[in-house]
C-alpha cells in the first residue's frame, strides 16, 4: 500500500461507516473526516479559527470519531432524524451566526420541540438597529444610558410628550392596529448587550438549555462615536458575545454563538480575525481532546479534558464513559476557564494594575479626576461582580432536581411503577415518569465538576472583584484625604508666612516708636547719635528675646503648626512624672 493511500481522506461512500451511508446525503459523504486521521488535524483546526466557517457537527465513541462542517439544512435534517448507532454514543453540533441558520434552528427546535419562544430568540437578527426612529426622523435609543448622558435634553423630549398628549387628548382614539405593533420592539441582543448579567434557563422534557454572556479580554480599536465611548465607560473592556448550550436527552450537545461582528459584511480585518481566534480558543481546545490524533504532551496538562481520553481502561470507567461525555462536554463548553482566568482571576489583571497604578499616582498628586476614574472602575467592576453572579446562578439551576408535581401526576397519564402499568387501560396513552420530568439527567461526572465550577467563582472571580471593589472605596477616601492634606499643607504655609509677616512687623515697631521719640523736638533734651544706637540695639534685643518666649510658649516658635506649645509639653512631662511615681508606688 503506497503512502498516499494510508493518508487518503475517507471521502468516498466505501469509506464511510454504514450509519453515514444509509443517511444518503452526497454533501455529507464529501465533507465528512475522520477526526482520528492525524492527516486531518491540520484542515480541521484551519476550518474551527476560520471566520467563515458557518456550522460543524461531531460524533464519536470509544472508537470512532467523525466531524464535517458547514452543512446544510437538508443534510443537518437528515442526521438528526436518523437514530445513531450506540457506538457514537455523543454528538455535537456548533453553528456560528445564527441569524443566517434559520431553518436549521427551526429543524432544531422541531426535533427537541423547543419552546416558541426559544426558538424565537435563537433566530434573533443582532444587526437590529438599536434605536427606532422617531416621527421627525430622529433616532432614538431604547436604552437608558442616552438619557443618562443627556438628562436635560432627555427631560425637554419628555415635557414636549406631555405636552402633545395633553393637547391631544380630548381627541384621542385607539388607532387600529395590528397586536404586535401594540408590544414594545425588544430584540434579545439589545437585551443581552445592555445587561451583561441576563441570562436564560429553559427546561423542555428532550433538552435543557443555558443561555449566558461571556466576556472575552480582547481588546478592539475603540469606536469613534462619542456616545458609544461614554455608554461603554461604566462596562468591562472586552468583547462580549451571548451563547446558548443546550444538552438534549439523546445524548446530543448544541453550542449556539453570537455574531461577534455583525455589521461588517463578512469582511473580517486582521485585528477581527485575531479576536475570532481568541473567542474561539477554547472550543478549539475541547475539539483537539475529542481527536485521539492529537499530541496533547505537548500542550499544558490542565487544558488536557476527560471526555474521550483517559489513561487507564477500567471496567467502570468503561461502562459509565458513554453516559459521562455528553455532561463533561456541556460543562467544558460552559467553563471557559482561560478566559475568565485572564479578565480577572489572574494575580495582576488589568484592574488590579490599574488600582495600583492610581494609588501611586494618588502619592505623587491626588487629584479629583481620580475619583471620576475610581467611579467608572467600580461600575465595571459591579457589572463583573453580577455577571459571575449570574454563572453562579446557572449552575444551581443545573444542579437543581427536577421532580414531578402533583398537577403534572393529576392531569397526565404517567405511570410511575410497573404495578401501576397494569392498572392504566390500554387505550390511554402510558408515559413514564422519567419521560415526564423537565430537563436531562447530568451524569455525576458533569455534576460535580459543576459544583466545584460554583466554589471557584465564589472563591478566585467574586472575591477577587470584591477585593477590588473594597481597593476602590479605600482609594476614593484616601484621594479625599490627600487632597484635604495638601489643601492643610497650603493654609500651613499661608500660616507661616502670616507669622513671619507678623513677627517682623512686632520686631520694628519698638524700634518705629524709638526712632519717632528721638525724631521729636523736646525742649531741653538733647540726643547724640551713640545714645540713639544704644537705645536702637537695646530695644532691638529685647523685641527679639520677646518673640522667642512668645513662640516658645505658644508654639510658633519656627513657624509649623504642628509644634507643641511649651503648655503642652509642660502639662505632658507631668502627666507622665505622676504616671512613673504612681506605677513605682
């Protein structure tokens, strides 16, 4: 067998497994690749980082391992139809800009009978104008932070409302319109960029759904529009993109992601295409551990993942691994731990440098535009505090127990036990109680790295943004006391200079009173010029020997207020002699 043959792409039909075969879709036999041929390594991880990828699905098992991307809805139909067999005991399907895989959501969503309601939001368009325009052409915002940019304009646009509408009002009819023009226009992105914490928790008897933001630390050139710099000052640097995972009771694993650049046509630059690989990192990690081809020795061992690897071949872990992969692949898809470890669990993120870098300057001259920075932190760092929150929150709604109500007992022909069965007329139609429960099961596996996911936000991510948060407050009253300090400084200084003005004005004036009695023209009194500069350096000596006593006693003697008078010290030198003769008694 030659070379070429053993690195040859199982494309062809004969090459496939028989499962692929009897699906009968050409675009499936064409794009299908072994994910355990070394040879295809390098153009799978080519197609997972490139930006023009739309969608992928993987299956494996203990054995085999089969991916192909960029599918159509036709083909993604037909593989969801067919039952696997069990030796692909875990599948995953990602898509990547949903907005354009409609019908594919919608092939989705009627396998797993997704709510309507899911499904819609799944479909949502992010290029949604994010403000609606008004009757004179305006563009308005729904969002509140243009009124909190410009409250005064904000305050004319509403009193111009009331205004209009109490004109209007004794003429005024319900217009004939259609319901939903009656509803407010909510777009689920618009909702996902304003509130960073929303998240979404769905339960379907096939599937349990997870929808989040995650914050990426990638940094983009920042936008030119004044109002979108001052709405993003309160918010965290970083590109935020909302995800839906959704685990379904056939052991099938979606990963939905958001278009990360919705407005640029598909023409990616090179700083977008950078950030498309570092928000794509860590499912290019979870995708490299299902290969059995790829040198994980080589990488670091904690981004090495137990879904299809392990290093022994126990009987029980044997047995549980078919059960175990599609819950560990839902938790990995889910903790993003390089991502959360860079924004700010690592010693020296960017807002612990920032803090330190502020307190220094605050040392060198504190100022008041410091606190206009502290405030804008402390937002950024309240929105991460809410936003690890709400993963905290996922997760107890992950781990919490879905049990049967009476009312779903009461209005449904579920049966409970076999003896029970036997009781239920044959014509009803009999489902089980397991069948009847809200969610999928989630093997221990998944669960109690879910557990410890909870301890590790409450442990490195929330106290580390609370030790933050403590940081900023200690700096705002440290820069308010430095700044009262140096002001104490100035007034310290005015004081001296006061005082000296002072003194020497007390120094001369004897001298000014000498100078004008010797100036007079007294009868019978003669003055020569040694009596005049005897008096001058007598009484010149004595001003001066009054202002030391005088500074000595009340403490201005060298001009700093933080001298002690001679009181004080007399009053303290006692206090301390009655202390050592009474301790000695």
């Amino acid at each position: 067998m030659s070379t070429s043959e053993l690195v040859e792409v199982p494309t062809a039909d004969e090459a496939l497994p028989e499962y692929y075969r009897d699906i009968g879709c050409p675009q499936l036999s064409h794009a299908l690749k072994d994910l355990d041929n070394k040879s295809n390594l390098r153009e799978i991880e080519h197609a997972v980082t490139s930006p023009y990828s739309r969608n992928f699905f993987v299956d494996f098992g203990d054995d085999d391992a089969w991916c192909a991307f960029d599918l159509d809805v036709d083909t993604i139909s037909s593989i969801l139809e067919k039952p696997r067999p069990s030796s692909l005991y875990t599948r995953w399907i990602n898509i990547w800009y949903p907005f354009e895989h409609q019908t594919t959501l919608e092939a989705i969503g009627r396998r797993y009978d997704l709510s309507p309601r899911l499904l819609g939001t799944m479909c949502s368009d992010p290029r949604n104008p994010k403000g609606t325009t008004t009757a004179n052409g305006s563009k308005g915002s729904s969002s509140f932070f243009a009124a909190a940019h410009q409250p005064i304009k904000y305050l004319r646009h509403l009193q111009a409302q009331a205004i209009e509408l109490e004109e209007g009002w004794k003429g005024w009819s319900v217009p004939d319109v259609e319901e939903p023009a009656m509803l407010p226009d909510m777009n689920h992105y618009q909702i996902a960029d304003e509130v960073w914490h929303y998240t979404s928790v769905d339960w379907g008897r096939k599937y349990v759904c997870l929808g989040y933001n995650s914050v990426y630390n990638v940094r983009l050139k920042p936008s030119e529009d004044v109002d979108e710099q001052l709405r993003y000052q309160d918010l965290p640097e970083g590109k935020r993109i909302w995800n839906w995972l959704l685990l379904c009771d056939d052991r099938t694993v979606i990963s939905i992601t958001e278009d990360p650049f919705p407005f640029n046509g598909r023409h990616f630059t090179g700083e977008e295409r950078s950030a498309i690989l570092f928000l794509r990192r860590n499912l290019l990690n979870i995708f490299l551990q299902i290969s059995k081809a790829s040198d994980t020795t080589k990488k670091s061992p904690l981004a090495t993942l137990p879904i299809r690897k392990s290093v022994g071949n126990s009987h029980e872990e044997t047995l549980h691994r078919p059960s175990d992969a599609p819950g560990l692949l839902f938790y990995f898809l889910f903790d993003d731990w390089y991502s959360h470890y860079s924004l700010v669990i690592r010693r020296e993120h960017r807002y612990q440098a920032e803090l330190n870098k502020m307190r220094h300057d605050m040392l060198l001259k504190a100022e008041l535009k410091h606190i206009d920075r502290l405030h804008h932190i402390g937002r950024q760092l309240a929105v991460l505090k809410r936003l690890y929150q709400s993963y905290e929150s996922i997760v107890d709604h992950v781990l919490e127990k879905q049990t049967a109500t009476m009312a779903s007992l009461a209005n449904s022909h579920i049966v409970m036990t076999t003896e029970e069965s036997g009781q239920v007329a044959a014509s009803q139609p009999q489902v089980a109680e397991e069948d009847s429960l809200l969610g999928v099961s989630i093997s221990s596996a998944a669960r109690v790295r879910f557990v410890r996911l909870k301890h590790r936000i409450r442990l490195y991510a929330l106290s580390e943004i609370q030790d933050c948060l403590d940081q900023k407050e200690a700096l705002v009253f440290m820069n308010f006391n430095l700044i009262a300090i140096k002001e104490s400084y100035a007034v310290e200084r005015l004081t001296r200079i006061t005082l000296l003005l002072g003194k020497v004005t007390i120094l001369f004036m004897p001298v000014s009173l000498m100078s004008a009695y010797f100036g007079a023209q007294l009868s019978d009194v003669n003055y020569t010029a040694l009596n005049y500069w005897i008096s001058f350096g007598v009484i010149f000596f004595l001003s001066v020997l009054a202002l030391i006593i005088f500074g000595a006693v009340s403490g201005t003697m060298d001009g700093k207020m933080i001298t002690r008078p001679v009181s004080r010290v007399l009053i303290d030198m006692t206090k301390r002699a009655w202390q050592a003769k009474k301790k000695n008694n």
